[in-house]
C-alpha cells in the first residue's frame, strides 16, 4: 500500500513541475495573438446595428480548407466551441441553401426591420424604451469603408443581450449540423428560419470575418465575432463608441467580394430586395456637387493682359467690363461630399385600405414595380387582400402596352412577372407557378406574412399553397379585365342605359378594352387553349369583327342576342384576312339569309377553335366545313336525285385527287361550286399554317388533311350545262378536262394550296384557247437563232508582248 503512495507522490510532483512550464506558453501565445487585435476599428458615428437571426447567401465552393482570416479572437473574451462540423454546414449552404450570394444583404436588412418592428411594438405601452434623441430613431444605416474593406450595417431596434448573442448566433453549434441535414432530409417541418443561424453563417461568403455589436436595454453592450473557424467569442465592448441601442454588423470583406463596397452595387440591392421595408434605409453616399468659389489672382491677370492685348483703343464696352472685374470674381469646381441618403422612397401601398389610395398613387407604384419609366397610366389595377388557408395582400395591373417579346419568347421565357414578398421583404419573381403563362403580361406582386418558406427564404416550401396563391389570382385577375371591358362605353351596346350624361371618366373608358384587345387578346386566346378550368370566363372576353358588326369587335353574348330564330349554331370562318373572308363564296347563302358569321383572322384562332368547342349551349361551326345547316330545303331530295348522274360522275373523274365525295350545296348563291373539309380535320386555313411551319412532318399533315369535297351549287347555269353534256357523252374528253378545271379553280378559291400550280395554269391556258378559236396544237412560235462571231484565239507569246508593251508606254 505505501509503494502506490510513494508511486502517487512522485507523479503527482512531476505534474505540477510540467504545468507552471505549458500555462506560461499558452499565455505567451495569447499575447502574440492579441497583438494582431490590439487596435481594433473604430465605429463611425452614428452607426447601427442588426438583430438576431441574420441570413446571407452563397455563389462559390471552394471555402472549406482554407484559412479564413489571420485575425484571432480577442485572448480576454470568453470563447465557446462550435460542435457543428464547419465544412458540413458550409457545403450545406454553398450547395443548397442559396443560388446567388447578393441575397446576404437582403437578410441582413430583413432582420435589422425585425428588430425595429419588436422595439417599435414596446414602446407602444412604455415609450421610454426608445430613449432620446438619434436613439428615438427607428432607421437602418449601412456605411462602408473601402481602405479596410469593412461593410456596416447597423438598426436601432431592439438589441440583443449576451445571452441572445450565444442562442440566436451560435443556434447551430446548439443544434448540431446533423440535426439540421437530418430535418432537411426527412422533409419534415423546413420552416427553419429563427430555428437554425444558418442565415447568419452564410456572411462568411463574402466575409472573412465578423464582428456583431449589440446593445439591450437590459444589458451591457458586447461584442460577438468569429471567423467561422470551429468557434466564437463575446466579450463586454469597452472600446468601441456606445450605440444606445441596436446592432452593428461589420463584414470583413474578402477580395473577391470588392463589388459589395460599391456604392451602386448596394443601391441596386436594397432597390431590388428591401425597397418596401417598413424602415427608411439610408446609405453614407459620395455626391458631387458645384460650388462657387473665389478665383484665383493669376487667373484673373491672365484675363487683364489678355485683354489688354486683344485692343488699343477703349470702347464703352470694355469699360463696362472693367468694372465689373473690380468686383469679386468667382468660378464653379466640384466638391466631393458625403451624406446620408435614403434608398427605399416608394411606399408600400398594398398594405393600405383600397378605398384611400389614390389613382395617382397607384400610378406612380405602377411605374416604380414594373420599371416603366413611360407617361401612360396602366389600363386597370386589382388591390385586395385574401383570407383562407393562406393570407397574402396583392395589386395586379395591366401595362397600357403589351412588351414587344411578349409572344415571340412565349414558352421559352419563364421569367414571371409577379413579385413574392413575405413581410415586405422581396424573394423572388421566378415563381412561374403563381400566374399561368397567359397572364404573364401583368404586373403587381404577392406579400404575405405567412407563406410557408424554406431556410433558404428563396423557395415556397408547400405546392398547395402555390396552387390556392394561382387560382385566386386568376381569379381577381380576369376580374379585372372584365371591369375593363364593363367601363367601356362601346361595350354597352345591348345593354340598357338610363339617360344619363357622360362623364369625362366615360369618355377616357370609351375604346379601352378595344385597345387591351389589340396589345394582349392573343393572351385571351392562349387562356381558352391552356386553361380548361377558366375556358368559359375567358370565352367571355373574346372580341372579334363579324359579318354584322360594322367593323367593330363584338362579343359572344352579343352575337347570341343577335342569332336568328331556330339557329342552333355560332356559325365562323377563318382565314388571313376579313377583306379575303368577306369575298368567300362560303358566306353567299348565309348572307343571303341573314345569318351572322364571326371572322378569326389570327393564326392562333385555328387553334383556339379546337378546344372551344361550344359557348352557352351553343355548338361552333366551320362554314368551310360539312355539317352547315341552314334550314331544310323542300326540293332537297328531288335535287339530289337530279344531279345523282353528274356527282357520281365526277367523283370518277376525280379519282386521282382524292376528292372524298360530290355533293349538291346548301352554302352557296352565286358560286359554281367549292371544296370543303371534313368536320374534324383540318380546315384550308389550318393546312396553309402547317405548311409554313420551318419543322412540320409532311407524313403527319398527311394524316391529319380533312377530306376534301366537292360541293356544286344545282341552280347554277355552269352546273346545269354539265349535267346535260355528261347526261349525252359521258366520255367527252373535253367536258371532263373542264371538270377538272372547274375543280382546280374552285380548290383554289376555297383557300387550298394547289398541288400542281403548273397543271393548274395549263388547264386555264387552254381552256383560253378554246375560247379564241385558237387550235389546241398550235406551236410556239419557234425563235430565229442569231450566228455568235467567232472570236479569234491569240497565242501566250503574242499577249505576252502586247501586255509588256503596254507597261512600258505607262
């Protein structure tokens, strides 16, 4: 027993001979490291500060083995290890969390007006809260030093006791990185923001060092910092200027990160993501202004001689002058000076009542969203807020011109142009899902304090609150376009009036929603193909010229109210042009009879026919198209048994065209006959588009042709005359060459593309001789061919020295 306590002794002696020895090394280290720190920067004056929870963002990868500063921290702070691994959470942040590192400032100013909003909310029972004078004060101030490289951003809002530094900064070394990887995995509750700093750590990727400086009215001030190096240090702030209260954030800059100390670089930032925040945001800016300033006395000695010189003899004039260079002369420079100025001017209207904003306003905000820097008021504006399972304020508006690229970049441009805010603070404008692409021409922008948002404040974390935020906006938004169309006093033809005078307001309504047909009807026409859910309260906004509408656009209803007695269907035509459409012989019989025909002149109305298939009850049909019905003919049955023998002849000398059958004609007046399709293939019209396509498959235009047919009008002389040739001679050559003829021209006139022009021009060729009395064989002319003079071919050697005699005359 006395062996091991004589072994213990001496062990224990060792020990306290070794110890005396390492504490001297460790703290001769710590001087050398405080050395680095013994002079740490000033705060400017009246600078502020950033509360808890800060955020920032990512571009590079490459951070994770390199050193991070060569600053250490201070040897007198009390120092706490950070037990999540560092890389791990920069690889998280780099790779996941953040797509562009510019949002750093955003979450920066985000948090520094959340810390107004709680010292604002306080003083509204205990007003001494905010203290007197600068500290009263609810601002956001960012400065910047360029010789250092330090960006600061300082709030006086509610400060953070030591305490909340060691919670809300090292939140993570709390956690613990795989508890937070292991939450993003999982797919559980990512609505992480406050719960983890990952925010706050993304600083170090435009920073390599940071100090956080922060003042609690419970408290004493202190100072946070840390290089992200496995941990951080606080300590009592006894050098530093006193900030009253608030928070001041002081970014090291790293030397890629030299475009955040530009002065337009942060305007552009705060422009982009902060311009709404509750709290005015004032920049230390450099501005040059013209000042006058007294003349130096060489400069104006240099003008006495000079003009001096200039004359011998004095004028009157001249003496004028001389008295008034007796006077003190003075002359403009530049002066560079600095001063606070404020970034975020534009108000945050959509959180007003509706009812007190006023048109100018909404103008101006217009103009300030969408960066139209133009004169025109928008056509019309929606402001309203939505309750429900999510709560969001919006104001959507509809530009008064449509952008040139509208349609050109239509499904390749995936830019939206709505704005997502949550609590005033900007996310992001690439949430394609909140309007659908036909509404894309809008402008306005979506705030909620509620939206469900993943850490990385960038993306909305739950679909079905995309898909309730989309139907209400489609909602209110072809609202909207409706009240244009109701406000226009040229839409209220059919409708009953009272007598009533027409207000200045009326007149500047009259022709508006002509005008937003024309810049964005396309987008109208796009919904009814891409939205089957809202296809009918977009076939309400279709407007379009008919055969009844006296060159002006017309409606849906209004042609229904129109429609005759018995009329079952909404009879259209389509094709390039109405001045071609007018001429059709598809519209002789139906003009003839009263009936009204909607003209679609837009290529995309062949499409848009194929999914409006009908309206109120109401069937749609292609005049160019079999199927027409126009009532029943009581010498119908007896005519086809007349024309029984030339329609089944015909169809026999048509063989080779795939004519699909001869028909006698309802449809047609004056015309001798036409072509039409199939009900459900493509119409001529349709067939001219596809083949103007630079990548279209013959093979499928093949498929998809309707059947063509031959309808012939019976009353026709032309018509008659044939059924009595083919009646005698069914084998005349020349009548069925002119039945081909006939057939040919008629295709041609119903708006096909002929397959053989030259076969075509052939036919009428000599279809001219025939009527000239010109024999069929007659020759061309033949041409007398002129005898060429032969040209005489000169030996090298001759040119040779023909081409040198010439040079030595030059």
């Amino acid at each position: 027993m006395k062996k091991w306590t004589v072994t213990s002794l001496l062990f224990l002696l060792c020990l306290l001979f070794l110890l005396p020895d390492q504490g001297r090394r460790i703290h001769a280290n710590a001087e050398e490291d405080a050395d680095e720190l013994a002079n740490p920067p000033k705060v400017e004056d009246k600078l502020g500060a950033v509360p808890h929870g800060l955020s920032t963002d990512s571009d590079v990868v490459k951070r994770e083995s390199e050193s991070m500063s060569r600053k250490t921290l201070r040897n007198t702070a009390e120092k706490f290890e950070f037990q999540a691994e560092v890389s791990r959470l920069m690889d998280i942040i780099i790779n996941s969390l953040y797509s562009n590192k510019d949002i750093f400032l955003r979450e920066l100013i985000s948090n520094a007006s959340d810390a107004l909003d709680k010292i604002r909310f306080l003083s509204l029972t205990d007003k001494e809260v905010l203290g007197e004078g600068d500290n009263a004060k609810l601002e956001i101030l960012i400065k910047l030093d360029k010789d250092k490289k330090i960006l600061t951003i300082r709030d006086r809002g509610i400060g953070m006791t030591k305490e909340d530094l060691i919670k809300n900064l090292g939140t993570i070394a709390k956690s613990g990185t795989s508890a937070f990887v292991e939450k993003m995995q999982t797919s559980g509750d990512l609505n992480l923001i406050g719960q983890f700093g990952v925010g706050f750590y993304s600083v170090y990727l435009v920073a390599d060092y940071v100090e956080v400086i922060s003042k609690h009215n419970d408290d004493k001030q202190h100072v946070w910092e840390s290089k992200a190096d496995g941990q951080f240090a606080i300590s009592e702030d006894t050098w530093n200027e006193p900030l009253g209260r608030g928070t001041e954030i002081r970014l090291h800059l790293r030397e890629e990160a030299g475009e955040y100390l530009e002065e337009a670089k942060l305007k552009d930032l705060v422009k982009r993501y902060s311009e709404f925040i509750n709290f005015p945001i004032n920049l230390w800016a450099t501005k040059e202004v013209e000042k006058e300033v007294p003349a130096d006395d060489d400069d104006s000695s240099d003008e006495e001689e000079t003009s001096e010189s200039s004359s011998e003899e004095e004028t009157e004039e001249e003496k004028e002058d001389e008295e008034t260079e007796k006077k003190p002369k003075t002359k403009t420079i530049k002066e560079t000076t600095q001063e606070w100025e404020l970034l975020n001017d534009v108000k945050a209207i959509w959180l007003r009542n509706p009812k007190e904003v006023t048109e100018e306003e909404y103008t101006k905000f217009y103009h300030s969203l969408a960066k139209d820097f133009g004169d025109e008021k928008p056509m019309s504006w929606s402001h309203f807020n939505a309750e429900g399972d999510v709560e969001f304020k919006a104001v959507l508006f509809v530009p008064p011109k449509a952008p040139q690229d509208l349609y050109e970049s239509y499904y390749n441009n995936n830019k939206a142009s709505i704005k997502l805010y949550v609590r005033r603070v900007f996310i992001s404008d690439e949430f394609d899902e909140l309007l659908p692409k036909y509404l894309s021409f809008l402008q306005g922008l979506v705030d909620s304090d509620s939206l469900p948002l993943n850490v990385s404040r960038e993306m909305l974390q739950q679909h079905s609150s995309l898909k309730t935020i989309k139907k209400k906006l489609i909602r209110k938004a072809l609202d909207m376009i409706r009240k244009i169309a109701d406000e226009d006093s040229d839409e209220d033809d059919g409708k009953d009036k009272k007598d009533v005078e027409k207000s200045a307001e009326d007149d500047e309504k009259k022709g508006q929603y002509a005008k937003f047909w024309n810049e964005f009807g396309k987008s109208v026409k796009l919904g009814i193909i891409e939205d089957a859910a809202n296809r009918n309260r977009l076939a309400k906004l279709l407007r379009f010229e008919t055969t009844k509408s006296g060159g002006k656009l017309t409606s849906l209803d209004k042609y229904i109210s129109r429609m005759k007695s018995g009329q079952k269907d909404i009879f259209y035509i389509t094709g390039t042009s109405k001045d071609q459409l007018e001429k059709s012989p598809f519209l002789e019989r139906l003009s003839k009879k009263g009936y009204e025909v909607i003209f679609f002149t837009d290529p995309v109305d062949e499409y848009l026919m194929q999914y409006l298939m009908d309206y109120e009850d109401k069937k749609f049909q292609n005049v160019s198209k079999e199927g027409l019905k126009l009532g029943k003919d009581s010498k119908e049955k007896e005519l086809k048994e007349s024309y029984k023998e030339l329609t089944k002849w015909w169809k026999g000398a048509l063989a080779s065209d795939k004519v699909d059958d001869v028909k006698i004609s309802n449809r047609l007046a004056n015309t001798p006959c036409v072509v039409v399709t199939s009900k459900f293939g493509w119409s001529a019209n349709m067939e001219r588009i596809m083949q103007s396509q630079t990548l279209s498959d013959a093979n499928k235009q093949a498929y998809m042709r309707g059947k063509r047919v031959l309808e012939i009008n019976p009353r026709h002389p032309i018509i008659k005359e044939l059924r009595e040739r083919v009646a005698t001679d069914p084998e005349d050559e020349g009548v069925t060459q002119t039945a081909r003829l006939m057939y040919q021209t008629a295709l041609f006139e119903s708006g096909f593309v002929l397959d053989d022009p030259k076969d075509f021009a052939t036919r009428v060729y000599d279809s001219v001789k025939s009527s000239l009395s010109i024999n069929p064989d007659a020759a061309v002319e033949e041409e007398d061919e002129a005898e060429e003079p032969e040209i005489e071919m000169k030996d090298d050697s001759s040119s040779k020295d023909e081409t040198d005699s010439v040079k030595d005359e030059l």
